[in-house]
C-alpha cells in the first residue's frame, strides 16, 4: 500500500550511477504551501523527494480538495508525464519546507533505458501503483465510510514504519476516503474507545495494529452493506 520500507530509485543504483544522475539533476527548494506540479500542465520533469513532505491531490468540479496521498523522503513523482509525454494528472503541493532533485525527461528516460536495476525498479513502482489503485476503487466503490477509513489508517501506518511522522488532519483523512470531516472525528473516537489507536493534534498512534488489522479484514469478508466489526 505503500513505499515506504521499499528501495527508493537511488538506492537501486550503484554508486556512480548515483552521482552522474545527482550530477545531471538540479536541486529545488520549496516552501510550504508551494505547488510543484498542477493537473494539466505540460511539464515533464521527474522529482525525488530529498526532505521534506508534500500532498498529491485533485481538485472537484465544485472546488473540493482530494488528497490522494502524501510524499516524503526518497519517493519518486511526475515519473507519468515524463514517459509518456501527457500532461500532469495530479497536482502536487509542499505541505512543509521541502527540498526536491528535479531530473528532465531526457535523463530519466536514459537511465530507465541504459540501467537494468533502475528499469526493473521503474516496473515494480508501476505495478505496485496499479494494486493500490486498484484497492482504492474497490474501497469507494464497496466499503462504507469506517471500512474504508479503516484501510487508510492501515496504509498510513504501513508507510509511516517506524518514523514518527506527523499524521493527515482529519478534513484530509476525509477527502481521501470520500466523506466529511465529522464522519472522520466520530469513528476515530470509537477506535480510541477500544485502545486501537491513540488520536491527538496531527497524531495518530497505533497501539493495537492487529487488533486494526483484523478490523480490516472483517470488514472485507462482510457482505456489502454489512459492518462487520460492531
């Protein structure tokens, strides 16, 4: 569901490999709250996160922000656009100070090319994309609200490992799954009711992963429309 605790691009590569793409790449600071990326722009540079975090998100016919999901150290963006030549199909925002490796087109697409390790690891992220998009179209599609809030808080701890990092407010956690602010407050509580998880200002602390977890995979083996858990 997530990178993390995957090898990023630059740890597939061997060491010169490492620094003749840092040699060709130019770094990019950023500041909270700065687009990188906007839906369709026709920008084809690739990023990898150095520092910092950042949101990829869409936005409704209505205004309504959709976070999709958060990008921290070592993770890769825009990678689409520049295979393909399309226009950007996210926007990416820095939700902190952050700083970025910007690689054109042409560089990324020789390294993919001429380097085994990295075109392998291109693939895996690939597929590993088309699995988590397929989970979330199944989520919004079959699952109620605290199902589906249930897979997000499993996917925000499976990406945050042993980091302490600092967690999506509750308005993001609701434009991810499809729903409203108070929903989001109101099964939180119930889950730090039961000592799963411990809720606090940006702050989620997991006390009790299987106890989440078995939660998750109720609600899946329930019948559509069914709970589940409760």
């Amino acid at each position: 569901m997530s990178d993390k605790g995957r090898p990023g691009l630059l740890d597939v590569l061997d060491q010169d490999a490492q620094r003749d793409l840092i040699a060709r790449a130019r770094t990019m600071r950023v500041r909270k709250g700065q687009f990188v990326l906007a839906r369709g722009e026709t920008s084809t540079e690739v990023f990898l996160v150095r520092e910092g975090r950042l949101n990829v998100l869409l936005y409704a016919s209505d205004g309504r922000e959709v976070s999709l999901r958060e990008l921290t150290e070592g993770q890769l963006f825009g990678e689409l656009s520049a295979i393909d030549g399309e226009t950007r199909s996210v926007g990416v925002v820095a939700l902190t100070d952050a700083r970025l490796l910007a690689i054109s087109q042409s560089v990324f697409q020789a390294l993919v090319r001429d380097n085994v390790a990295a075109a392998g690891w291109l693939v895996r992220r690939l597929t590993s994309q088309v699995r988590s998009l397929t989970d979330r179209v199944f989520e919004l599609s079959a699952l109620n609200v605290r199902a589906r809030l249930h897979c997000e808080l499993i996917r925000i701890a499976r990406s945050r490992g042993s980091e302490d990092q600092p967690a999506p407010t509750h308005a993001e956690l609701a434009n991810r799954i499809g729903t409203h602010r108070e929903a989001v407050t109101r099964e939180l509580k119930v889950l730090a009711d039961r000592k799963i998880i411990k809720s606090g200002r940006r702050r989620i602390e997991f006390l009790d992963m299987a106890g989440l977890e078995e939660v998750v995979a109720a609600n899946l083996r329930a019948p559509v429309g069914e709970e589940g858990w409760w």
